[in-house]
C-alpha cells in the first residue's frame, strides 16, 4: 500500500512539475520568437528609409559568397522593379541571377502583402515592398530568416536540455521527499495498528474474566445473589476496569487529532497536589505504605488544574500498585528560577534500565503477566499533559530499589 502511495506521490508531482515546464517552454519560446521576429522588419524598414532618401545606394557584399558553401544564409539584400515588376537596380548582396531575383519579385508582388515572409529556394526570406520616392516602382528588401531561425532553434535545444535536467533532478528530489513524507504516514498507520490489536488484547482479557465469572454464576441458578456476591464482584471490578480504559482510549483518541485542550489559568499548585494526593492516602494505609510530602508552599502556577491533578493521579496510581507492602511514597515539590519541579518517588522492584525509555509507550507495561493492574495507558496520558504544558516527564529507576518519576514545568 505503501509502495503504491509513494508511486502516486511521484507520479503526480513529476506530472505537475511536467506541466509547468511545458507551459515555461512554449510561452518562452512563443515570446522569444515573436520578439525576434520584431528586429527584422525594423531593420528593415530602417535600411529602406536610407535607400528610398539617397542615404545608401548599395550593401557591401561579403568576404564568402553565400554559393561557396562556407555561408549558412543569404546576406540582407535589395531589389529596384519597375511598377510592371521588372528589376532595374540589383544589390551586390543579391545571391540571385538576374532571371531568378525577376521570379522573386514577382512572388512576392503576387501575395499583395507589403511585408512578410516567403519562401524561395531554399531560402526563407523576410521581405518590405515600399514605393520609390524618386521614381516609379517599388523597392524591395530582403532578410533571410535562417539566423532568427538558427537562434531560436538554439534556445530550444538548450531550454530542452535544461528542462530535460530540471525533470531529472526534480525525479530524484520527489523519490528523496516521498520518502521522506510518507515515512510520519507510515508510522502513524503502524501505531495505529499497534494501538487496535493492544487495545483488543487489553478489553480482551476482562471480557474473559466476566464470561468465566458469569458461566459459573448461570451454572448454579438456584442460588441466591448474596451466594453469587464472589462472581458477581469479579465482574463489578472488571467492569470498572474496563471502564477507566474505555475513558484513557477515548482522552488519548482526541488528544491525537487535538481535540483535548488544555485550559489555562492561574492556580496554587501546592494545594492542588495536596488535593490531588488526598483520596490515594487511604488506599496507602490499607497496605501499610507510607506517604511523605514535601511541598513547598503556595506555589502560584498559570495552567489546567484538572489536568495536572490528572497526571498526579496516575503517578500515585502507578506508585502504589508497584510499591511493596510496608513501602515508602514520596512526593517532592519545589521551583528554581524559571521551572516548577515534581517529584514522586516510590520503593519496590524498580524497572530495568532498557524498559526505562519504553515506559511511555501506550499499553507498554513492564510487568507482562498484567498482575499489577492497569493498562499501560496513564504514563502515556501524563506525559502528553506535561508536554502540552510545555514541560517534560522522566524517569529514573535503581532496579530492587525505587523509582522516580520527574516533571518539570515552565513558569
């Protein structure tokens, strides 16, 4: 699928720029050939002013004579016909014999034009009959195209040659940027893949719970429901599982199309911690843990307190179910000139050092048996509510001792 993508990306943009290049080519070329075409008649119109007012009588032949073979193209030249077409006066330049130059004359006197181009021989000429001031009859002057002709022929050889490069280029630039923008496409569809089949596997496991549970509830329909209280728990405590994943998919669906904002406002973060800290104490005190506080006092902090609580939450959630019985929890606020800094750190097994950096992965947990609870979602949660506050999430671990989580906010 990919492949294809990338195929289509070339394609069309080698199209687009295909395009272009033909439109550059043939509004270059028609503009440079109308422009050159322009330069001739003025010459010529110049050249039969001078000839018409006595200025100039005749043009000078060249070194080469255009029969010898060593001239590509006839010089300019200049004819005088009576008014019944008969030449009476030839240039020097003129390439033609006598009998010739009477057929070019009438040629052109045959198309009623006064200026314009005909072909004769293998010349193609530019040509101005003007009517002689002195004396009856016409003048007529010659310009051979082949130079204009040559030059054009010229520029469109080397805009083909260019445009011929430009498409080269622009292939493997395409083949370079293709690759470069469907590499985001294809992680995002990889995750995405990722995230389907671990969310399946995640509300997987609780269905099977609650089947297993409710079997053996129907295989006994005669009991009583305060006799089924056992099952039916299990499958209370399931569903509430399933519940919070539910919630954590859903936040983490639109905080990746940027649908979860971020409401920011003035508030203490030291009570909000303290508030946040407060329901976890009782839950602590069932396992015999212990909570330390640490927190410096009326810390004014500009951002979302729901949220903040929120990232709390997880921590202490996480903390207390990675905490051995009898163990420790502590939490360390504090602030430096231009950051606020979190701290929460808790005893037990710790997480090894090469699991540290996949932590925040979604559904990543290092426990793999899922005997802790949880999803593996609430680290992916609290690190994208710190990031959206500007602000970063580590962890540090001593494997068979503790772990410490670290934020640190922008002031």
């Amino acid at each position: 699928m990919f492949h294809k993508l990338r195929l289509q990306f070339i394609l069309t943009n080698q199209l687009i720029i295909a395009s272009l290049f033909i439109i550059l080519l043939v509004g270059t070329y028609l503009f440079t050939s109308r422009e050159t075409q322009k330069h001739p008649f003025h010459f010529m119109v110049q050249l039969a002013d001078h000839i018409c007012s006595g200025k100039l009588n005749d043009l000078a032949p060249a070194a080469d004579s255009p029969g010898s073979g060593t001239q590509a193209f006839a010089p300019p030249f200049f004819v005088k016909a009576s008014s019944s077409g008969e030449p009476f006066f030839l240039s020097s330049t003129t390439p033609f014999s006598p009998d010739q130059t009477v057929q070019l004359i009438q040629l052109v006197r045959s198309s009623k034009f006064t200026q314009g181009t005909i072909d004769f021989k293998e010349y193609s000429f530019n040509f101005l009959q003007k009517p002689l001031l002195n004396a009856s009859g016409a003048l007529f002057v010659f310009l051979d195209q082949a130079p204009e002709k040559e030059g054009l022929h010229m520029l469109l050889g080397a805009i083909l040659l260019v445009g011929l490069g430009c498409l080269t280029l622009s292939f493997f630039g395409s083949l370079f940027m293709s690759r470069k923008a469907i590499a985001p496409i294809k992680e995002s569809w990889q995750q995405q893949g990722s995230f389907l089949a671990d969310a399946a596997h995640e509300l997987r496991t609780p269905l099977s719970i609650m089947r297993v549970n409710l079997d053996v509830a129907l295989s006994s329909p005669d009991e009583t429901v305060a006799q089924q209280k056992q099952w039916l728990n299990n499958v209370y405590e399931e569903v509430k599982q399933m519940s919070k994943m539910v919630e954590a998919l859903f936040f983490l669906a639109h905080a990746d199309c940027h649908q979860q904002p971020i409401e920011r406002k003035s508030f203490n973060l030291s009570s909000a911690i303290d508030e946040a800290i407060l329901p976890h104490c009782q839950v602590a005190l069932t396992r015999n843990i212990r909570i330390a506080k640490k927190l410096a006092e009326n810390i004014q902090m500009c951002g979302d307190e729901f949220r903040i609580k929120q990232v709390i939450n997880i921590l202490f959630d996480n903390a207390i179910r990675h905490t051995n019985s009898s163990g420790s929890i502590a939490i360390h606020l504090y602030q430096s000139d231009q950051h606020f800094h979190i701290e929460v750190t808790n005893d037990g097994e710790g997480i090894p050092e090469q699991e540290l950096e996949n932590i925040f992965k979604r559904f990543y947990q290092v426990d793999k048996s899922r005997s802790r609870g949880g999803a593996g979602l609430g680290l992916s949660i609290a690190r994208w509510l710190i990031e959206e506050h500007g602000g970063r999430i580590t962890a540090a671990s001593q494997p068979g001792n503790q772990t410490t989580f670290s934020i640190t906010l922008p002031k």
